[in-house]
C-alpha cells in the first residue's frame, strides 16, 4: 500500500468567512450572502442529521418557527 504524505500543519483555504467576521466586527448586517439564508441553510443541514441519527422509519418532529 502507498503511503501519503503528511498533510501540512496549517491549511490556508479562501477566506470566504472574512466578510461576514468584518460584518459582525461592524455591527452590520450587510454581507455577501444574507444571515436569514445561512440560517434557513444551517437548519435544514440540522434536520439532515437528526433524521439520520433518528434512522430509517423514525419521525423527526421539528418546530421550525421556534428552532425546537
């Protein structure tokens, strides 16, 4: 079997998250890509996983106006 190489101790990708840490340094709302989308983005990652921890055949109930 190859072996791979060590990965480098820092990673340096884009700095996509710059503009929204400059908006919240800012106490602005203006950012690339509007809170209410990532919100809206991250329940529905949220709900993803709890149905797959739940399993096949099991309800997830979930109360999205109150994030419960």
């Amino acid at each position: 079997m190859d072996q791979f190489p060590e990965p480098p101790k820092h990673c340096r990708g884009p700095r996509i998250f710059l503009p929204t840490l400059d908006a919240c340094h800012a106490h602005s709302s203006e950012t690339s890509v509007p809170f209410e989308y990532g919100t809206r983005l991250t329940e529905f990652a949220i709900l993803g996983n709890l149905a797959q921890h739940a399993g096949l055949g099991h309800k997830v109930q979930w109360d999205g106006p109150n994030m419960k």
